[in-house]
C-alpha cells in the first residue's frame, strides 16, 4: 500500500508533466484534472498513512544512500505534502478557467505546473542535501518558466530576475553543500548529525552552514533579498503567483529549516541567529511598509509576502539554546504560519485575480464603490486579510500566539514587539483595500461577475485559513515531533 | 598544500570570479556566462575537497554529473528568456526601466 | 456531550448562521431578510431566557476544547455573562426592528445586516467566553465585523472615522493580546472564575502582575473610551443611528467595560487587586473620565456627539463602581452596564428619529420638536432624565446603590463626583429638553418625511417609547427578582463571597 502511495506521489506529477507536454491547453486541462484527482487521493492516503502508523524512511527503488534516492517521511513532510496537494489543485483548478486557452504559449502553462509539483514533492520528503538541490532546481526552474508565460516585456524581465536570483541562490548553497561533503563525507542531514555525535566539531564547518541558509534565504526572499519576489509575484498571472507566494518560496525555507534545527545547535552560533531574526524582522516592518505604498492591488499582495515570510526566520533565534519546549512552540507557530500563510496567500491572489478581472484594472483605487455589487472575492480577500493580519481565530493568530509564547519564554522580548508592530503594520495594508471597496464616491457602474467557480476557490482556502486557528491542536498532533525524525530509520 | 586543497582554492577563486561577473556586468549573457563560471567553480570544489579519503570518491562524481545536466537545463532556459526578453523590448540588461509604468490588467 | 453543553454553541450560532443567511440573500430580499434577522433575534432571545432560568437554578452550561497547544477556547455561562447577554439579545431585537426602517430604501442593506449580526454575534461570544483568551478571539471579531458598519455610509467622512476607529482599536488589541500573552506565561491558562486566581499569589509576580493589570486595563480602555483613549467614540458617530445605538449601548463600549469587570472580578479577584493596589488609580482614573466627558459634552452643537461624550462619562460609571471595592458599589457598576445600555439606545433611536424624520442633526435646529414628534421627544425626556438620575428611573438606582457603596467603603470624595456629574448630565440636557418643549418651531424642519398616521415611521416610532418605558420599569421594579439590580447584587454577592 505505501509502495503505491509513494509510487503515485512521485510518479503522477512526473507523468503528467509529460502528458500534458503534448496536448494543448484545452486538452491539457481535462487531463490535469484527471492529474489532480489522483495526486490529491494519493496525498491523502499518505497523510492518513503516517497520521495513523507514524512516520518511516524510504529508498528509492530499494537503493539506499548514499548513492540512491532515499525519502523522509515523517508527519511534517506529510502535511507539507498534503498542503500542496490543496494548494496547487486549487490554483490549477483556477487557472484552467482564468487562464485564456488561445495565446499559445499558455500550452506550457499545465507541463510547468506538473514539473513544480513534482519538484516539491521532492523537497518536503528528500533526505540529503544534493536531492533536494535537485528538486529546488526543478521548483525554481519550473517557477521562472511560469512567471515568463504573462508574455509581455515586463513579465520577461521580472521572471529573468527571478532566475538570476534563483540560480546564485542554488549555486551558494551548493557551495555549502561541497564544503560540507567535503568535511563530513556525506550529504544526508541524519548522517552530519550522527558524524558529530561522535567527532569533535570541525572548525570552518560553520561556514558551509551558513552558505547554505544564505543561498536558501536568497531564494526564499528574505530582506534584503528579496527585490527580485515583488516584481516576479506581482506580475505573474494571478494562479502562478498564488503557487509562487504560497508554496515555492515555502520550499527553500523548509530546507533551512530542516537544516538549522539540526545543524544549527553544534554549528551555528548566537549571534548568526539574532541576526537572521533581524533580517526577518526588518523584513516585516520593510515589507508591510511598502505594501502600504504599493498603487496596484497584486503588488500590495506580493510585498505582503516579503513581510510574512520575514516571521518565518524568527524561528532561528527562537530554537537556538533554548528549552526543549520553548523550541516546541517556536516550532509549532512556525509551522503553523506557514500553512496558514500559505492558504491565505493563495485565496488572496486568487481572489486578487477575480477582483481584477471583475474591476478591469489591477491598481487599488479601481476597486472604488465594488463592495455594492456584493463581489464574493472581496468576501474572500477579506476574510484571507484576517489570517494575515494574524487576528482570531484564524491560523495566523494560533501561530502568533505560539510565537509569542515562545518569544516570552525564551526571554527574548524583542521578537514581540517585531510581532505587534508588524500585525498593525499588516493591518494597515489589509484596511487599505477594505477602505478602498468601502467609498462610494464615482465607482465604477459596470461590474463583470467572474464564473462561480473562479470565486469559490478562493472562498473554500480562506475558509481552511480561517478554520486552521480552530483545528490548530489537530494539525500539529500529526506532526507529533515537528521537524523529526519519524518512525525508525 | 595538499592537491585537493589546491582545487578547492581553485573553485573558489572561479566563484569569486562568477559573482563577480553576476553582480557586476549588465548585459544578460555575459551574466549567464558569469553564473556558468561560478558553477564550474562549484563542482570543481565539490569533486576536488572529498579527495582526502584516498583516491577519488565517486559519490562526488555522480553529483556533479547531475549538477551539470542541471546547469544545462538552467542555461537553456535563461537563453531562451533572454533571447524573447530581447525580440519584445529591445533590451539586453535589466537596469532601466521599460518605459510604461502602467502595467493595466494583467 | 449534554444538551446544556450545547445552549451556549446554540446562542452564539444563531446571530452566526443569520448572518451568513443574510450574506447569501440577494440585495432584494427584503422580506425575508428582515424575517431571518428578527427569527434570529427572537430565538436567540428565548436561549438567553433559558440559560438566565439555569444559570440562577445553578445549572452549569458550558464546552471548551484545546484550540491552540496550552490554551482552550471556553464558552461558559455564568451570571455575569448573562447580564451581557441578556442586554444584548433584547437590544438586538430592538435594535434590528429599528435598523429595519431606519435603512428602508437605502443601498447595501445585505451588507449592511450581514455584519450587523456578526457584530451580535461577537457580543455573544465576548458575554459567553470563558478564559481571557476566547474572550479576545471575540473581543478582536467585534472590531472587524464593526468597521463595515462605521464605514457604512462610504463618505470620505465616514472612512476618515473608520481608520481612526481602526487605528484606536486594532492598537488597543495588540496591547491586550501582549497582556494576554504574558499573563498566559506568567500563570497558565485561566478560566474566569468568581474570586479570580491570585488571592495569595506568589509576591516574586507582584511586579509582573501589576505591569500586567495595566496593559489589560489600557488594551480594554480603548474600547471602553476611558481618557485618554475616548477619541475614535466621537468620530464614530457619522455611522446610522442604529448603528451608533449599538456601538454604544450593546457592543463595543460595552465590550470593553465587560472586559474590565472580567479582569478585576474573575482573573485577579477583588481583593487580590485591591491588595496589589491597582483598584484606587483605576476609580481615581474612572472619575476623572466620568467629569470630562461631561464637560466636553456641554460644549458639543451637534446632537449625536454631545451623546458620545455623554456615553465616555457614563460607561466610566461602570469601571467606577467595580474599582469601589464593596459589594454595594459593585452592584451599582454592573447594574450600570444594563440601565447606561437602555437609557442611551433610547437616547441614541430618538437622535436617529429626529435626523430621519425631520433632518435634524444639530441640538440648535431642535426648537419645538416635541410638538411635531411627541412620543419620541417623551422617550428622549425619559432617557436623559435617567442619565441625569432623576428618581425613580434607572440611572437613579445606579448613582444610589453606587452613593451608598461609595459610603460604606469610606471613600466619600466619589460623591462629590456622582453630584458633579449628574448636575453636568442636568446642564448638557436640560437645555435640550428646553428647546424641545418650550420654544416655538423655528419654521421649515430642515428635511422633513411623512409618514401616515404616526410621526414617523413605525418602525422607528416603537423601539425608542419600549426602551425609555424599560427605563422606567427597571427602576421602578428595581427590588423584584430578576431586575438587573437584583441580578447586579448576585453577581457581586458570589464574587465578594465566592
């Protein structure tokens, strides 16, 4: 049973990336529809699988490391898996109608989006450091390919940025990883740590950790990274930036994640962690600053991103010598903001994109006076700008409090204040486009309602955004141990 | 200075030379060329360090293997975007801005 | 789980699902929307009857389940959950009745309802909540589900109020959830519980506790517009009527004088906080409230801001009787959050009257408007002798039980401040009831309707004569059980002999 399962995670997206290769855009959409059922059965059955028997360790074709594949999967990578599976069938299931099926290059648009799938399949349940280099580059690849397919000079632009961004990001880390197969003789994470259980710490080792993060962050956006995220976010078509936002610059801060919670200990130090939760915090304050400044709707969105993202890097000062259960909490709220980020994220662009088509313009003010036509995606933009600006009871709140928990118990006040302010800050940026649907004066008379099926996805992740903070206790209980080892080796 | 720590050093003055290049020059394909750099420095460090084992290890190998087909594809589709980039604006670097600033609907 | 389990998830869900109803209807269901909002009120009405009959019964209602890891979400009835609860599922139907007509014909009216029970139902779950935390997932729902209704009308003047009333809040907020946060640290996860918790806590948190006590105070005293955080309730007054009547009398000040009873009653416990010395600045601090928004409300033109200063003196009532540290007082303070509820909706539907019927906003445009509307102007007389005190109405009950509670702790310098006040209360209202009864109409109303037989509409007629006749009952009736003041005196009878 969890051969198939693995199997099919693994295969489907693979397959159907080449299927779709070969059709046209029409075409290509009955078949990821097919593709999606599947894939999403299938991550289910995984979910339920470790949910109910635990974690476990899986070769790749029955090679075991070094030389092959092998996969970790444990209640967390699970979860990320299943998190995809929601997130990205609902932006395919959006864009096979937002998209025009008659500019020709969109036929590339379902063969991207399958190599993006498969790509963070790769990442959520890989082991070793190289294979997950392989899958970034797939995610990375796959994701410049999307943005480019808005076709017009200014998306060119953006996605080349994005490229070049991507790929300085993946050569540092791979830097990193060389010195680090050059000190340790082996690229699993499981088999740096057990080589330190036994052998004093190398010195210089600490370089090749932090050429990793730094190549990671870089990919991940972190301030002040992150000027290639805006443009490429912000010019996408709207389903691609929700993959973008929600779930691709996710897969790179997994890794460092991954990474400094267990490496971090014996090879980082205090002061690289305060740093990194500084640049995390300038990147809240920076971010929803310029969110706040931002004239068209998706770019609001997309610096809304830098900001977010920034909390996620408070998780390295927050599990660096700390107490066992502080580390917990940090960890949990961490998590936590990232699914929650990730649902919110993908309902707001996707709900963006309604918005835009409805209003005819992507800047804020044309949005004047839409409240009067009772537009669903505003319902849902709305109720997503909640969990952004971490209000109960949504998923952003239950990870704000567990962050401030954390903050409180390891002393490190500080993080609250970046906590408080940025939630205003969020807060400012969310009310503007509330107020903006709010006036009345001289709106528009015209408004074009966008098929319901194109409003509902957005509602229906909201909603799981919303529900998240309810379920919270549920969520984490699967991903028992965050971030460890599940089952036996 | 043992071998391994030559070709290590080696890479690493190619990195250098390939941010350099990347950070550095405007036009698009002399920065693609510049990342092309960088990562031969990258695998040049990756086989050359893990040599202190006693002859060469072949796990290293494998990867860099892979880490080529990977740059490959990288490079294929950085020319292709450049080279539309270049049809539709005109443009070879991506300092200036284009010059409408109204993006309008998507 | 049992059926009582349930009655509490029941009175929060009705104003929920009839919100969610009235979203999805369209625009011109007019019909059947006022249906579902005023089914919606009545049976959320009748559940708060059943739990007031239990909770005097002593009957426990109440469900909790870990929400997030550490801490439980807790909907529980007590005593004085229901006095809020009470208050707001009877104004919620008046208040419905009268939205009703005061909106008739106006756009965005699913909108409008939509939120309005949202609003409802946060005020439900703030009365119901059973820890600090609950409390603030619904304490933070109110001001979200609000904002549209400020911002109602869609004038630059209506969002310039709605981003102060924002700003105000949303800061408020983020004060309360620190306070929140550190109290979680400090002490765990607690439930409100009648005594509170730190009776004999340990003196090393002494230091924390009071920090604490003045964080929670400042992040709830925005919302209960103590000075100097009072400046959002004025500016929010360009919303409609019922809207005001609501942000006043039920839901949001109210939302904030609650909390405060909540903190100094159920979590740190009368005594503990009198013994930590924060009770006597924060009576010091309501007095001073309570006298300058009287002044500033003696030198407000227009009608609804001379009443929202009027409501920044008078919620301060309330924090001034729980801060006394006596049983009497306290009884004179909660009571207040009911009587200050009824006089100022009665207040607030007669200013909504005047400004519908006659297109009256300023209190100089008033002149011999009890003739052309004589059952409002009553209502209106009614309401501000009550504010004033004026026996046997309700605000007399408060100032006498607060008067004697004042007494009997020995703390006679607040009668000074019950004397001043009321003779301000005299000074701002009486001219207006001057000009409504005793001068000759100026001419032309400055935008007059008609309407039949009535004066005015009869939706908007009935909800101010019901209120200002609630006025008279509860004062009059004040020594029966089940008055508020009878309610108020068990409420702090249990907390002062828990």
């Amino acid at each position: 049973m969890t051969l198939w399962l693995m199997a099919g995670l693994l295969f489907t997206p693979l397959a159907w990336a080449v299927l779709t290769l070969l059709t046209d855009f029409s075409r290509g959409r009955l078949v990821t529809w097919g593709g999606i059922l599947v894939q999403v059965l299938v991550s289910l059955g995984l979910w339920l699988t470790v949910a109910r028997d635990g974690g476990f360790h899986y070769g790749l074709g029955g090679w075991q490391a070094p030389l092959g594949i092998e996969l970790r999967v444990d209640g967390l990578a699970v979860t990320f898996v299943l998190l995809t599976a929601v997130v990205a069938s609902a932006c395919g299931l959006h864009a096979g109608v937002y998209i025009d099926p008659d500019k020709p290059w969109h036929r590339y648009f379902w063969p991207l989006f399958w190599f993006l799938w498969s790509g963070l399949n790769v990442v959520w349940l890989g082991g070793d450091l190289f294979n997950l280099y392989v899958g970034l580059e797939l995610i990375s690849l796959s994701a410049v390919g999307l943005v480019a397919l808005g076709g017009k000079a200014n998306a060119l632009r953006a996605s080349l940025r994005y490229l070049l961004a991507a790929l300085l990001g993946s050569l540092v880390y791979l830097l990193g990883v060389a010195l680090m197969y050059g000190q340790f003789g082996t690229l699993s994470i499981a088999g740096v740590v057990s080589w330190l259980g036994v052998h004093p710490v190398p010195a210089g080792s600490g370089l090749a950790l932090a050429l990793m993060v730094t190549g990671l962050a870089l990919k991940t956006a972190l301030f002040p990274l992150h000027r290639w995220l805006p443009p490429a976010h912000g010019i996408a078509r709207s389903p691609v930036s929700a993959l973008l936002s929600a779930l691709v610059v996710k897969a790179s801060f997994y890794m460092a994640a991954r990474l400094w919670l267990e490496l971090g200990e014996p090879l980082g130090n205090l002061a690289a962690a305060q740093l990194v939760g500084l640049l995390g915090s300038a990147a809240v304050v920076w971010g929803s600053w310029l969110a706040c400044r931002q004239p068209q709707l998706k770019q609001v969105v997309a610096y809304s991103s830098v900001a977010q993202i920034g909390y996620l890097f408070l998780l390295f000062p927050l599990t660096y010598s700390v107490s066992e259960s502080v580390s917990l909490q940090a960890q949990q709220g961490i998590t936590l903001q990232v699914i929650s980020h990730a649902l919110a994220k993908a309902a707001m662009f996707l709900a963006a994109g309604n918005l835009i088509l409805s209003a005819g313009s992507n800047r804020v003010d044309a949005l004047t006076g839409v409240s009067r036509f009772l537009p669903f995606s505003l319902f849902s933009f709305g109720l997503a700008g909640v969990s952004l600006m971490s209000l109960p009871p949504t998923g952003g709140f239950a990870a704000k409090w567990l962050l401030l928990q954390a903050s409180l118990g390891s002393g490190q006040w500080w993080w609250i204040l970046v906590m408080l302010i940025g939630g205003l800050l969020s807060a400012a940026y969310v009310f503007r486009i509330y107020r903006a649907s709010f006036l009345e004066s001289a709106g528009p008379d015209r408004f074009y309602h966008p098929a319901r099926s194109l409003e509902v996805i957005p509602m229906i992740l909201a909603l799981l955004a919303l529900g998240l903070g309810l379920a919270s206790d549920q969520v984490l209980s699967v991903m028992a141990l965050p971030f460890e080892e599940g089952g036996s080796p | 200075m043992t071998s391994s720590l030559l070709y290590a050093l080696a890479g690493a003055i190619l990195c250098g030379i390939g941010l350099f290049g990347l950070l550095w020059l405007s036009h698009l394909l002399r920065k693609l060329l510049a990342f092309n750099i960088m990562g031969s420095g990258v695998f040049l460090v990756m086989v050359g360090l893990p040599q202190h084992q006693g002859g060469p290890d072949p796990v290293p190998q494998a990867l860099v293997l892979t880490g080529i087909v990977v740059a490959i594809a990288a490079t294929a589709l950085a020319v292709v975007l450049i080279r539309r980039y270049f049809h539709l604006s005109g443009m070879t670097g991506l300092e200036d801005e284009p010059a409408s600033p109204e993006r309008g609907p998507e | 789980m049992t059926l009582n389990a349930w009655i509490p998830v029941f009175a929060l869900m009705t104003s929920l699902i009839a919100s969610l109803v009235i979203f999805a209807l369209p625009e011109k269901g007019y019909r059947l929307r006022t249906w579902v909002n005023l089914g919606a009120a009545l049976v959320k009405l009748s559940l708060v009857v059943v739990m007031v009959w239990g909770v005097f019964q002593g009957v426990e209602y109440g469900l909790s389940f870990t929400m997030v890891p550490g801490v439980t979400f807790v909907l529980k009835a007590d005593a004085l959950s229901m006095m809020f609860a009470g208050l707001s599922a009877v104004l919620w139907l008046l208040t419905t009745i009268y939205a009703v007509g005061y909106l008739e014909d106006s756009p965005n009216r699913s909108r409008f309802f939509g939120f309005f029970s949202l609003c409802v139902a946060s005020t439900m779950g703030i009365a119901l909540a059973g820890n600090l935390f609950t409390f603030f997932l619904f304490y933070e729902m109110l001001t979200l589900s609000t904002y549209p209704l400020v911002v109602h009308r869609g004038t630059e003047k209506a969002l310039r109020a709605g981003r102060t009333y924002v700003i105000y809040t949303l800061t408020g907020g983020a004060v309360l959830l620190l306070a929140i946060a550190w109290l979680h640290g400090v002490a765990g996860d607690l439930p409100f519980r009648e005594g509170g918790h730190f009776m004999d806590a340990d003196p090393d948190i002494h230091r924390s506790l009071i920090l604490i006590f003045i964080l929670l105070v400042a992040g709830l005293g925005v919302k209960a517009a103590i000075f100097p955080l009072h400046g959002w309730l004025p500016q929010a007054m360009v919303a409609p009527a019922p809207v005001s009547a609501l942000l006043h009398a039920v839901a949001v000040v109210k939302a904030g004088a609650f909390g405060i009873v909540r903190v100094v009653y159920d979590i740190y416990g009368v005594e503990a906080s009198s013994a930590l010395g924060v009770l006597e600045p924060l009576a010091w601090l309501a007095a001073f409230t309570i006298l300058y928004g009287s002044f500033r409300a003696l030198s407000q033109t227009d009608l609804k801001r001379r009443l929202a200063f009027s409501t920044v003196s008078q919620v301060s009532y309330i924090i001034l009787g729980i801060s006394l540290f006596g049983p009497v007082a306290a009884a004179g303070g909660l009571v207040h959050l009911l009587h200050q509820g009824i006089m100022k909706i009665t207040l607030f539907f007669c200013a909504g009257n005047y400004a519908e019927t006659l297109g009256i906003h300023r209190i100089d445009e008033m002149d011999g408007a009890g003739r052309r509307m004589p059952g409002t102007s009553v209502a209106f007389t009614i309401g501000a002798f009550g504010m004033i005190g004026a026996p046997p109405l309700a605000g007399f009950i408060t100032k006498w039980t607060m008067g004697s509670g004042a007494l009997a702790a020995n703390m006679d310098w607040v009668i000074v401040v019950l004397l001043s006040s009321s003779l301000l209360n005299a000074a701002y209202f009486l001219p207006v009831m001057h000009r409504l009864w005793f001068r000759e109409p100026a001419g032309s109303w400055p935008e007059e309707r008609h309407w039949g037989r009535l004066e005015t509409s009869a939706w908007l007629f009935w909800p101010p004569l019901l209120t200002a006749v609630m006025t008279v009952m509860v004062g009059v009736l004040a020594s029966l059980p089940f008055s508020p003041l009878s309610w108020a005196e068990l409420i702090a009878l249990r907390e002062y002999s828990p």
